[in-house]
C-alpha cells in the first residue's frame, strides 16, 4: 500500500493501479476503514521514529514525515475528524499538531482509554468509527476498543498481535498517510481526489 500511484492514464485510476496499491489489505480490513469518522494517533513511534534528539540547552528535536501532514487538510475536507493523543508532554509534537490543524490533541496522557471516551462523546462519535495508530503498551487500551487499530511496521510484538492492521511502514516514515489513504480509498473517495487534483 505504501508504493505511489503512478502512470494514470485517462484522468483516472485503473482498478488494478488501485489494487496494487492496496495490495494486502483484508477485505475486512477495508470495511471497517469505510465506518471511519475519526482517525486518531498517537505520536512518538508512529508520526515520528521514535527517536528523541537533545542539543546542549536540552531543546527536543524530532523529525515529521511531510507525507503525514498533507493528508490532514484532505481527511477533513471530507468530514473525518483527526486528533493526537500521546504519552509524552512535548512543545514540539504540540507545535506540529497545531501546524497541522489536528481538531484536537492532547499531550501527556497517562490513561488513554479514559481520554477516548473524552473524546467520543464530545464528538458524538462511536467505538467503531474511530480508528487508532499506535505502537506501544500505553496505546493497547485504545487498540483493543476501536473500529480500525493499526500499528506501525516497526510496533512492539504485543501490540501488533492486537491491532486490524499492520502497516506496511515503519513509524515516522509515512504510516498516518497510508492509513489516511486506506480510509479515503474505503469510502470511495481517494480516486475522485486524485481526479480533481489532476484537473487543476
């Protein structure tokens, strides 16, 4: 799923361009993806490497995958909801959450279940329209609850024998984009974007 869709031809994407590219995924696995409504991550192993830099005033550096954050704005131009909820307390994955216009994230979480019920009411949302991404012990209980969980292809044993899907993709190297496209695609909706943005 992770290989770029490329070579259209006539304005449209061949049913086996798209089949390539979806290459993998479990029939059941695309139909819990079309229930989605809200799409949750965690941050630290999925939008990042996991790795933490310091320099010498102790300033956190982390790197974003680009490709994560384009699919942001496209999600919610077609009414599903994303937002971050994450273990760690850090003023740069606030910074980025806010640069990429998250509908909400919350930061140092200690009990992420209890967070995702926050969040479902408030969005009136149900268990089997949120989908989650996470790759540690600190997201099981929100894995083990959600229509759609994935975790990265570098995830934790244990956690990745709990989840719908595992991507194709280690964390920080583009997992959100290919589970934001997932989602797109099993609502019908990734060939129609392609289409208009070609026509641009």
């Amino acid at each position: 799923m992770s290989k770029l869709i490329t070579n259209l031809t006539n304005n449209t994407v061949t049913n086996r361009q798209m089949e390539n590219y979806l290459k993998g995924i479990d029939k059941s696995v695309y139909e819990k993806a079309a229930k989605i409504k809200l799409l949750i991550t965690d941050v630290d192993g999925v939008l990042t490497d996991g790795g933490v830099i310091y320099d010498d005033h102790y300033l956190e550096l982390k790197k974003f995958n680009v490709k994560d954050g384009l699919i942001v704005k496209v999600l919610q131009q077609h009414g599903i909801k994303i937002g971050a909820i994450t273990g760690r307390n850090s003023p740069v994955v606030r910074s980025r959450c806010k640069e990429l216009g998250f509908d909400f994230h919350y930061h140092g979480v200690r009990d992420k279940g209890e967070k995702l019920e926050e969040v479902l009411e408030d969005f009136d949302i149900a268990l089997e329209e949120c989908a989650y991404i996470g790759d540690d012990l600190i997201d099981l209980p929100i894995i083990v609850r959600v229509g759609l969980s994935v975790a990265p292809l570098d995830a934790l044993p244990y956690v990745k024998e709990e989840v719908d899907l595992i991507s194709s993709l280690p964390g920080g190297r583009g997992v959100f984009r290919e589970v934001g496209d997932l989602i797109l695609s099993a609502k019908g909706l990734l060939e129609t974007i392609i289409h208009q943005l070609k026509e641009k």
